[in-house]
C-alpha cells in the first residue's frame, strides 16, 4: 500500500477544531452540534459504503449496481471533502485575521478588487440552486482563482480545481439559526473566516496539495 493513502472504506469524521459553541453567536452551538456530528458522519459513512461496495464490485466482477455505488463515491465523497474544509476556514469572531499577501494579489489580479470578489462569492452562495455551496478555487489549469456555485458538492465543478474557501449554503448549515434567509446567515458567516486558513490553503494549492485538516 502506497503511504499516506486512505484504505478503502476507512474514511474517518474529523474533530471540529473547536468547541462547539466557539461560533456562536454566528453559528449556534446546536447547528455546529448537529452539522458536524449528524449529516458530516453521514456522508462519511456513505462514502465507505460506497468505497466498499465498489472494492466488492471489483472482486465478484458484478458491476450491475455501478452507476448507484459511483453516484454515492461522487455524492458522499465530495460532500466530505467539503465540509472537511469548511470547518477549517471558520474561526471565532475576531479570531480569523486579514487575508494574506498571496490571497490578496491573487484576487486582485483576477477580480479587480476585494470587494468585487467578495460580493460575487456571496452572490454565488445565496443563489445556488436548491442545496448548494459557494466555492473559490485555485484552477491549476488556468493558473488563476475562480468562484463556483456547486449543486449536490459534485455537480458545476470544473475538474483539477482545488478548494480554497467555501461556504455550506445547504439549509442544515443555517435554517436552526436563520430559518430561510439564507443571505442573512452568509453575511454572518463572512465575518468567520480564518483568512490564516485560506492563506495557507492557497500557498498548498499552488503546489497541488489539499489538506482535510487545519494546519498547526
């Protein structure tokens, strides 16, 4: 086995590093609670069954069920991915600093300005279709940032594009503490980012890492 990789069926939730109620009043120690413990471990979960399935798939040479184990691999592995990240790039008020050199010329020189950057990744996450999330990625392929809107975490991706910040705009993020005004709970939100966290990410990116943990 190659070092480092994750054995089939052997993903594991990892710690919030956080208490549970570090967010609040933003985000209320009952969402994080039931967010991180409840649907995180549930695409965990999923995304073994499906690892396993397919492992067992390979074996018997039966592939009848392929397209629903591969819509799971895509479904729940993506959604672990994601939330993985997002707990990161979160901090508590006051606690997440200013966005570092590298984030700031990089979205300068693709979005103009801060602010334009800003606006268009809170519009991508408040208008996402149905369950969604807000994305900005570093694009290898064209050596630049890049904000998406993402359906059901693998749908509108452009692939090699590595996640840099994201925002879980699903209603499990946000209806407990904001009920249906989504905009609401993303403005708040903004003002939770660990800009340290995202800085960090990028500088990883541009030598084609990712990271499902926060760095130290």
């Amino acid at each position: 086995m190659l070092a480092n990789m994750v054995p089939t069926g052997q993903h594991q939730l990892p710690p919030l590093p956080y208490t549970y109620s570090a967010l609040e009043p933003v985000i209320s120690q009952n969402t994080l609670r039931l967010h991180h413990d409840k649907h995180h471990k549930t695409y965990v979960d999923g995304l073994n069954k499906a690892e396993t399935s397919l492992e067992q798939a390979r074996r018997s040479n039966n592939y009848d069920l392929i397209k629903y184990w591969e819509n799971e691999l895509a479904f729940n592995g993506s959604g672990h991915i994601l939330h993985s990240i997002y707990w990161t790039i979160m901090a508590p008020l006051g606690m997440g600093g200013k966005p570092g050199s590298s984030t700031v010329n990089h979205i300068m020189a693709y979005f103009g300005n801060f602010n334009a950057f800003k606006e268009q990744f809170k519009s991508a996450a408040e208008k996402v279709e149905a369950s969604g999330w807000g994305i900005l990625t570093w694009q290898p392929t064209w050596k630049r940032l890049e904000i998406l809107m993402s359906e059901k975490h693998q749908n509108l991706t452009q692939w090699s594009g590595i996640p840099i910040l994201v925002c879980d705009a699903w209603e499990h993020a946000y209806y407990l503490d904001y009920q249906n005004n989504r905009r609401k709970y993303i403005d708040a939100w903004w003002e939770l980012i660990n800009w340290h966290e995202v800085e960090r990410r990028l500088l990883m990116a541009l030598n084609g890492q990712v990271t499902l943990t926060m760095g130290i």
